[in-house]
C-alpha cells in the first residue's frame, strides 16, 4: 500500500513543474524553487540542523544556495525519487511519521498560493490519516496559541484538545483543512472557529506552525 507521504511528494513534485519555479508559495517569500530545495536539504543534508538550531542557520542558508545552483527540473527529479538510503527518511516509518504532513501541508503551500486554487477532495482514508496525525502533532503547533484550542472533526465529530486554556477556541473543520489551519495556514483554509469573538481574533492574529 503506498504511503501518504509518497503519493504527496510525487504529487508536489508534478504541482511544481506544472506551476513553474518562479511562482510563490504561502511560505513567507519562497517561490517554489525554494521549497523544493528546502525539502531536499531538510533530507538531504547534515545542514539542515540549521533549521531548529538557530546558531547553525548561516550554514544551513550556504547549503540552500548551495543545492539551488541546480536545474529546477533537476531538483524536482531528484525530490520525486527520495531521500538519500542513508537518510533517516529512508526508514518507511519515519517517512510516514515525518514527511505525510510536511509533504501534504508543502504541496498545498504550492498549489494555495496559486490565484485559482480550489480545494482537493481527499479520499475517506486519506482524512481519516491526516485526523489521526493532527491529534499529535497539532500540540507542538499550537503551543504558543494565546487561548486553549480544540480541533473537531466535520465529518466525524471527534474532537481533541491540542492546548489546555483558561479560555478556548474550538478549530472544526475537515481534518485536511484543520491541518492546514494548525501549520498556520489560516487565510488559505476552510475552518470554523468557535469561542469568545475576542478568543477567535486573538487566535486568527497569533503564530502558529513550526
């Protein structure tokens, strides 16, 4: 059965070409040639501890310029066939624990930031997956939320509470559009937000994300 993250990552790789290298993303100013080349460095290389640890960002920003001297078409190529054998990436569990919603929330990073982007309708068992995912990984996300924020599931009506507050704000939407909504992609989702209007705002203006 193939994995998430490898239909996302082909998918992302035949979204780029077909978009082209100099188009934007909803990652800050990146264009598509640059997250691809993040990706690639992400997986790819020892710099990439440049990305959690700050003292190492100028190494890691040498090696992005590094890889992105590379043929576009090139990049993507190498992208769509994964990560090095060496690479903790390689290792199926870890791909499907670390890259189905790097590459799932990356791919619609591309295609949102399109002017006629439409939403996707994912399969039941692709929700259900990204539902399941987002239960944990979306407390990390949401950390440093100013109110408490639960997420509910549209279609199923599971909820989860992601950061305990004195004050909540309740995220509902499909779990493909939560997901979006916890890595900080809130003006390109289609979410609810359901609490105190002064909850919701201070909820819509704050940082959320890696």
């Amino acid at each position: 059965m193939t994995r998430l993250a490898q239909t996302e990552r082909a998918a992302l790789c035949d979204t780029a070409l077909q978009v082209g290298q100099d188009q934007p993303t909803l990652c800050g100013d990146w264009d598509v040639k640059d997250l691809v080349v993040h990706l690639l460095v992400r997986e790819g290389s020892p710099a990439a501890a440049g990305i959690v640890v700050k003292q190492l960002a100028k190494v890691l920003d040498l090696e992005m310029r590094r890889v992105g001297r590379r043929p576009f078409i090139e990049l993507v190529e190498k992208l769509r066939h994964g990560p090095p054998v060496w690479s903790p990436y390689a290792v199926p569990k870890l791909d499907a624990t670390l890259n189905t919603l790097e590459y799932f929330v990356h791919h619609e990073d591309i295609r949102r930031a399109q002017p006629d982007w439409t939403a996707r309708t994912l399969d039941p068992a692709t929700e259900k997956l990204l539902w399941s995912m987002v239960r944990t990984a979306g407390k990390a996300l949401t950390r440093n939320a100013p109110v408490g924020v639960t997420i509910e599931n549209a279609v199923t009506g599971s909820r989860a509470v992601l950061k305990d507050g004195g004050s909540s704000v309740t995220v509902r939407g499909v779990p493909s559009e939560v997901v979006l909504f916890v890595f900080g992609r809130k003006d390109r989702c289609d979410v609810e937000l359901l609490g105190d209007d002064a909850d919701v705002a201070r909820l819509r203006e704050s940082a959320l994300g890696v």
